[in-house]
C-alpha cells in the first residue's frame, strides 16, 4: 500500500475530533463559566470534565501513525542524520509554541488586574519561562504556562526517542541486511510498547518521560505498519496482545483508548473506499481543523481564559449566558487557531526564528512580572 495512507482524511477528521474534544474538555475544566453553567447540563459538564482529556491518546496513537509513515516506512530508517531530524523537529514544534504562549502570558496578565481564579496562572519567573520555552517544565519541576502545554514536550521526546531508535539500527556493522535491520528496528518498538503498557505507564512518577507514553504512541507506529503490510494479522495480533495483556493487567481507560484508536486506524485505512475519501466531501470542514489542530491546541486556553474572565466576571449569576460563553470562547479559538496556522504553523520554521520568540517569549514575561511588582 501507497505511503499515501498516511495524507488520507480520515486522519484529519480523527485528529479534527480530538481537538474539538480537548477545548471542550479545558472549558469545562477551567471556570468560570462552566461552574455557572454547570446546572444546564451536568452530565455533560461531568463528562467532559472527566473523561474529555482520553483524547490525547487519540493524538497519541495518530503521532506514532504519522511518526512511522514519514521516519521509517518500510521499518528502517529513511531520514539521513538523527541529529538533523530532531533539530528540525523540535523547531517546528516550538515556533507556534513560543507565539502561542507569549499571547497566554500576555492574556492571563490582563486577566488577573480583574478575576481572582485557581485556573489564572500566575506571574511567570525567569525558570519558569526558560523551562517552558526549552520543553523541560515538567522534568525540573516548573509550571507549565498554559493548559496541555506538556503534550508538546513529550510529543518531541517520543519523536526523539524513535529517531534515536531507528539511527542506532542504522549504525549496526555493515553485515547486517537491510531486512534484518527492519525487523530489529520494529522488535524494538514491540519491545518499547511492551515496557511502556506494562510497566511505565503504570508508574505515575514517569509521566514527565517520553517512555510512560510510548505505549499509545508506539500502537500507532503498529497500526501503520498493519496498514501497509500485505497482510494485518500479525500486527492486529501483536496490537490486541500489547493493549489486552495491558488492560487485563491494569485497566486504565487511556489504555483502552489508545487500543481501540489503533484498530480502528488498521481496520479504516486498509479499505479502499475510506482511502479514496476525498477533502472535498461533507466533512471538509473537519479534516481543516485536524490539519491545524496543533495551532488551535496551543493558542485556545489563552482565548479561553480570556473569555472567561469577561463572561463570568460580567454575567456570574446567568447560566444561559455562560453557557453560551462558552460556545463562543470555542468558535474564537477556532479562529485564532486558524489564525495562528496560516500566519505561523504553515511556514518553512528556522532556528533563528525559533530563538527569536523564545527569547520573546522569556522577555515578555519578565516584563509582565516586573511589572505586576511595580503596580
């Protein structure tokens, strides 16, 4: 099978879904307005408060899926040096990252000159922002500027830590076949989603590390393969062991997200009518927002919080008036998600501009903290 599966719109509409269901799932999370709008619908409000953030493991599976189409397809390595891959990598990730955050620190400055709230960061130090701006706040221990902020720096490990994979298959002595250089590679993989299911994401102490979540990620390097190959049976075989003997060994529904997303990719994309599905269809507007669901992902708590501020600080005993608060921070974060794609996201990154908003980033917030101390 083509290369191509991994460009289908069915993977735009699954990762356009998971964005919808994280912004939900941080609006219901992070008041005001869906305290005061609670009582229109509190199964809902549960739900989302509760179980909207298993989405991620959805973004998980899709990111190890698009991981093994684009690093190592045919199993070994098609990208020339490691180093370059993850420098490139991390550039990409950290332009729209940095933009993004300036506005959140920006936004939650203003914020807090009127709402009092547990969801309002606080003033942001220099480690902080430092830590933020290099993708190690969780590692040394500092808080994250913005809600979900910490899938971006584990997204980067665990493409790291494949390209590591793979380069150090590559470097084994000449002797070594191709063919057996993919098997070894892949059997790792296997390996490393074994130890993640089974003992890792068990551990809530390695949920900083790349390997506490290498399981869903790694179920969507299987599903790929599963895909391509002529025949599934030994990789369905191989994801339904890893994510059974998984949940059979401790059940967590994250795990049994991350599986049932797997199978589902395999079973989807190997029918012929769901890779024909063209962007053009009726749901076009979903595969657009999945194209650009990083943009929205970062840029929305800002536009969240700053709704939320308005909304509930204006209207705090209106339910109906949150609720559409609510409805109206999401279309908004829709817009500057978009915004932030085509402006940002969609350009040839380089480091120099990397470096540039990172430093931005830093000095934006050292003025906002000078300043809340002066006032």
């Amino acid at each position: 099978m083509s290369s191509a599966t991994s460009r289908t719109p069915l993977i735009d509409m699954v990762k356009g879904l998971a964005c919808i269901t994280i912004v939900w799932h941080h609006l219901a999370f992070y008041g005001p307005m869906s305290d005061i709008a609670q009582p229109l619908a509190p199964a809902l409000m549960a739900w989302l408060y509760d179980f909207g953030r298993m989405a991620v493991q959805v973004f998980l599976v899709v990111g190890g899926y698009l991981a093994a189409a684009s690093l190592a397809p045919m199993g070994v390595a098609r990208f020339e040096h490691a180093g370059n891959a993850i420098a490139k990598r991390f550039v990409r990730l950290v332009v729209p990252y940095a933009v993004a955050l300036v506005l959140t620190v920006v936004v939650a400055a203003l914020v807090r000159l009127w709402m009092v709230h547990p969801s309002v960061p606080d003033e942001p130090t220099l480690a902080q922002l430092l830590a933020n701006a290099l993708l190690l706040q969780d590692i040394v221990g500092e808080d994250a500027l913005s809600a979900g902020v910490w899938y971006v720096a584990i997204d980067f490990q665990l493409f790291s830590l494949s390209v590591l994979v793979w380069a150090g298959v590559r470097a084994l002595p000449g002797v070594w076949a191709q063919h057996h250089r993919a098997v070894l590679a892949r059997a790792l993989i296997v390996l490393g989603v074994a130890a993640s299911l089974w003992f890792f994401n068990r551990m809530a102490g390695f949920d900083m590390w790349a390997l506490y979540f290498f399981g869903a990620y790694g179920l969507g390097m299987l599903a790929y393969w599963a895909v391509r190959a002529p025949r599934a049976h030994a990789w369905l075989a191989a994801i339904v062991l890893l994510g059974g003997a998984a949940l059979a060994l401790d059940y967590r529904g994250r795990v049994a997200v991350a599986l049932v997303t797997a199978l589902c990719l395999v079973f989807a994309l190997r029918s012929a009518r769901v890779r024909s599905w063209s962007e053009a269809a009726p749901w076009a507007p979903l595969v657009r927002l999945g194209q650009m669901a990083y943009s929205v992902f970062l840029v929305h708590f800002a536009v969240c919080l700053l709704a939320n501020a308005v909304v509930g600080t204006l209207w705090p005993e209106s339910p109906v008036v949150n609720a559409f608060g609510m409805l109206l921070a999401f279309v908004l974060s829709l817009a500057a998600g978009r915004l932030l794609y085509l402006r940002v996201e969609q350009h040839v990154p380089s480091w120099s501009t990397a470096l540039r908003w990172q430093a931005g980033l830093v000095g934006t917030g050292l003025v906002v903290a000078l300043s809340s101390n002066w006032a």
